[in-house]
DNA sequence: GTGAAAGCGCTAACAT
DNA sequence: ATGTTAGCGCTTTCAC
C-alpha cells in the first residue's frame, strides 16, 4: 500500500490559491488568470496530483461513462463493433464500462448493476433489451442506444435510438445474387425469431427470391452461434433436395456453414454450394473468403458516438433510427455469376 | 429529463430509521435487524432508491471496478480473453472500464485516464506496456495484472503479477509435431520483437527443432497483425528453398499465413505445407481447422479473477507469475505424423 | 478573476 | 442494533 493520493484541497494550499482556483484550471474552458494556472499546475506536478474523477463524476452528478453491452464476442464483428466504439466514444473523451451479459443469463441484473454507476447513456450491442430495462432507463432518464437491434420502443421515446444496418436491403441484395449465380433452391439460416436484424434479412431475401420468380428459402435458426449454426447446416445439407445455396443471416453463422459443408459433407464452398454471410466481418477474409453484405463497424460506431454526444447536450435526436449503408462484398464462398 | 434519482437520505426518511441503517442494509454482511431491513426494504422499494455506487465509491476508498486494457480486438483470442475475463470478474462482484490502446496509439494517456477513475487494479491483456506506466502505478499503489504478456516488473513487485501460456513448452510440442510429421523445413513469424510471448515460442520452437537435429527456422516478424503476417507469408514463401512448415506466434497470424498460402501461392495447407498456431483461439475451428498449442483463456481468466481478489484483499500473492497449461490442438493445416 | 461555503450521495467511526 | 457526526474529493453558486 502507499500513500493517499494528493487531493485538491493540497494542490490549493501549495500553491497558495483556492480550492475553486485548483478546479478551474483542471476544468476546460473555466477562467483562470495565467498567473494562477501557472502556480496552480507547478504545485500539481510538484506533488503529483491526478484529479479524482469519481468525486467530479458525484459532483457534476454526470460520470462521463457510457455502459456498453454485449451478449458475447465470440462473434468477430461484435468485437469488432465494440472496439470501434470504445475508440469512438473515448476520442469524444468518454469511458466506457463493459457488461457482458452472456446468452441467456440475467441480462437485467447486469444491466441494473451499470445502472448504479451512473452512467451516462446505456449502449446495447447485439443485445435484446427486456422491456423491463427499457422503461427503468426511460424512467430514469438514462437514453439507450441500441446497436444492430432494435426494439419497439426505438423512436417512440426520443431518448432510445438505433444505429442499425441495410438489412433488407442486404437480404435483397444477396437474394440477386445467388440468382444471378444460377442457383434454383435456397436455405436460409437465422439468428434468433425475435431479433429485428434476422428478421429483416429474411424479410428481404425472401422478397428478393421471388421478384425473380424463385421459391421460398428453407428456413433454420442458428441462435447466432456457431454451434447452433453447424445443427442448422446439418439439418439444411440432409434435405432430400438438397438446396444449393445457403444465405446466414450473419457471418459467424456462415462460417460454421462453410464448415460443416466442407468438413463433414464434402462440399466444395462456391462451387457445390455457394454460402452468403451478413456482416462482412474480419473473419470474412480468412482462406478464400466468404461473401457477405457489409455493415460498416466504424461508421456505426460514429454515428453512435455523435448521437451519445448529442444526447448527453441534451439535444433531442431528430430521428430515432440511423441505417447505414452496406454493400455485396463477393469473395470465394459464392459462386460468382453465370459464365 | 427526469427529477432526481432517489437518495439514500430520502429513504430513510421515509422508513424513519437513520441514514445508516440505511446504508447497512445495503452493505451485505453489516448488522441490521430484520425489522429496520424490512421497513428499509420497502420504503427503498416505494420510491424506486436505487443505491449511487459512484458516491459508495468516493466514500470507501475503493471503485470495484478494474481496469482493462486492450490494444485491439481483431484477433479472435483477444476477443475470446476479454469476454472470459468481463465475466470471470463480474462474477465476483467487479465492473469493467475498458479501455482499446490501439497500436501506436498513446497508450499511455489512455490508462492515465482510467487510472484517474480510481480503478482498483489494472488489467493489460496483450498489452505491452510502457515502463513510465508500470511505475507510476506502483507509486500510486493500483495493482496491476498482466496477462498473455510480461514485463520485466513482474515479480520484483509482489504488486505486478502476468498470467501467461505454456509458451515455451509449447514452441517444443510444436517443433515436435512438424519433425514427426517429417517437415525437414521450417519458418517462423515472429509477433513483435519486444513482446515476450513471441520470443519464448520461438525460443521453444529452435530448441525442439534442434533437439531433433533439424535446422533453425527463417524467422519473419508479423506485427501480431494480419497485414503484417500475410507480408511476412509472401516472404517466406518466396524464398528459394521454400520451407514446408510454419510456425506462428499466435493463431491470427496464422490465419493470414493460410489465407496467402492457399490464395496467392496456390498451396494445399495441410499437404503441401503444415501451418501451425498458438491460442487455440475460436477462430481454428473455422473450415478444416488449424492446428494449435492452446491457451485456456477461460482458466487464465479465473486465474487472474483469483489472483485479483487476493490483491483486493491486500494478500500478498505467492508469486509473481501464473503459468497455465496448454496442449496441442491437431487439426488440418498440418499434416499428420508420417503415415 | 478569485475565494468562501454549501453541497453531490454515501460510509464509517464512535457513542449509545 | 441504531443514530450522530464527520468526512470522501470535487464543483459551483454567490459575493467580492
């Protein structure tokens, strides 16, 4: 143990000023004559003093820090995701605090706990927020973003908005371009029923298939894992008719597939079948890569950290819903269109 | 905006018991009657108290809240060590600051902040960090806990301790594998010169290589990133005696190595060439697999949770350094012992 | 521009 | 077991 940290109140004494005098010099934009800084910020660095921002946080009764929730980061563009926006947030001078809130665990006492560390705004990454939490946070006052989901109440409430991709767009887009390919019978793999992101892919794709006049896709769900995602594969490649084009509705589940069409079923990926992902996350590129619909990470990430800043001005956002832009990045996982 | 948050005064207030009794109530282990908690308990439940962990914090000298320090999250292992250690934390009882350092970036600015939050301790996953840093948390008495990575600080502290992989046995198990599997040539990519746990898997590697008569590796550096580790690939697989074996320092760079082995050169891995890792991390599971000397990051994660309470508690840990076991993963990028 | 003084919400002796 | 009383370290009116 060592000793306590220099306070304030010793910084003042040295540099025989107030303790208000200390404040403002370590406040941004607070008048301080030169002169008194410069007493001010010799005695500082004589005695090594290092403001304590938790007593600034209780003061100024606002913490700086943004809760970030994850359910895990298993998936490459979740980590993705979440790295863009610590760096988004703390370029705007903001912490943030982690919760990783597990699958199935209780995700609301997690929550509840981040809600006591006062912070500023709560950002839910891929995450499906109980209405339970929801309503806390708007009765509290705490503004929620939500980052690739979104919920009902996403633009009811002007404190509770969304950053999400082109998904149906996406779903369209891929739905083209397995056509396009030559495909003729298609599987579609989803997250999970209730997540919006899953659904609209689906939405789309769907609607993408039959402008063309092609089926309906088989339909599994993955759970967003891959684990969940290799059962779903191995149920679609066991079809009678076995479909030859696959469309996940992320990429982590799309690599499982690759896997499972590979490894347990022979299949040459982009020749035999061709497999399409949603996300176009770093893990996209490995081997001869797999096709995927974009969602640009660090463009979210700072359209997130725009409107926390405009949130926490007290701004009203314009709108609740942000949807960035994406586009078909093909690579070896699909066959490329008809020669 | 919403009115005030109820405070710990209001509800005692309310209840007719004294602030204190409050307080107690909320401290787990502090003496209070059934009655007063009762009367507490509901009159908190009647006005929605919910207690302020930032004053709680001010006032016991102590955040429950660590530090995490990452330089980035593109390789999966990270990701997958992060996550292990959120939750190994919250588990017992502790919150989260992360913070991303990025490559280059000021990483020291970045911790100073964090440490300016009172954290408890300080976690670097895969960091290296600066000296200036080390001792400046020394000096202010914050813990601080490395893992995957080590300073020369640790150990001469009993306040710095690193949780780390097999590494050099691991480099041996390797040079093992490949010699069995009759590899007669071999290459190596380096993370970064000055990070510990590459110089170690090397060393191992060249040991066990030598062991078996077998001649040192080429050795290219990789920067732990995949840019970095698919030049370094090109390089090595231009060289005139192209070597039928590579080793890297962790499984991210070997993803890259893969991916230029198979894209740009044409190469069967696991038949033409054995490309083997280190991490075990999630993404070796992807396609046909590769092949790796892991690192149980869920054990390094509760060792380090383990060792973070010791610290709390004042204990003085045994020892400086924490070696967790790791084994051989076999998967298809290297080919198999002779047949 | 500067200082005095009253908090921010909670905890921790100490006394009862 | 409970209440009283000082703080924890900083910010912020409000006079000057």
């Amino acid at each position: 143990m060592t000793r306590r940290s220099p306070t304030l109140n010793e910084v003042a004494r040295l540099a025989g000023v107030s303790p208000s005098a200390v404040s403002r010099t370590f406040t941004v934009g607070a008048s301080v004559a030169d002169k008194t800084r410069a007493k001010v910020l010799q005695a500082a660095e004589l005695i090594g003093y290092r403001p304590n921002l938790l007593a600034r946080s209780l003061s100024r009764q606002r913490s700086g820090t943004v809760g970030i929730a994850v359910t895990r980061l298993e998936n490459s563009f979740n980590s993705l995701l979440l790295e863009e926006l610590a760096t988004a947030l703390q370029r705007v001078g903001l912490g943030c605090r982690l919760i990783v809130t597990g699958d199935r665990d209780a995700v609301d006492v997690r929550i509840e706990e981040v809600l006591q560390h006062q912070i500023d705004v709560l950002v839910l990454c891929a995450v499906n927020l109980s209405s339970r939490i929801e309503e806390e946070c708007a009765a509290i006052g705490v503004p929620v973003v939500m980052v690739n989901r979104i919920t009902p109440g996403v633009g009811r409430s002007a404190r509770a908005i969304a950053i999400v991709g082109s998904n149906e767009e996406g779903g369209r887009v891929v739905a083209d371009h397995l056509a396009e390919a030559g495909h003729r019978s298609f599987a579609f793999i989803a997250g999970s029923a209730d997540a919006s992101n899953s659904r609209e892919r689906e939405a789309g794709f769907i609607a993408g298939l039959a402008k063309s006049g092609l089926p309906a896709p088989i339909v599994e769900t993955g759970h967003y894992t891959f684990n969940g995602a290799m059962d779903a594969t191995r149920t679609i490649l066991n079809t009678v008719n076995r479909p030859d084009a696959l469309f996940c509705a992320n990429d982590h589940m799309a690599l499982a597939a690759i896997t499972v069409a590979q490894t347990e079923f022979g299949l040459s990926v982009g020749k035999d079948i061709s497999i399409v992902g949603f996300d176009d996350s770093p893990a996209a590129r490995f081997g001869a890569g797999l096709t995927s619909f974009s969602q640009p990470a660090s463009l979210m990430a700072e359209e997130a950290a725009r409107n926390i800043i405009a949130l926490l001005g007290g701004n009203r956002t314009e709108d609740g819903l942000f949807v960035v832009p994406g586009s078909l990045k093909i690579r070896g996982s699909s066959r490329p269109a008809n020669p």
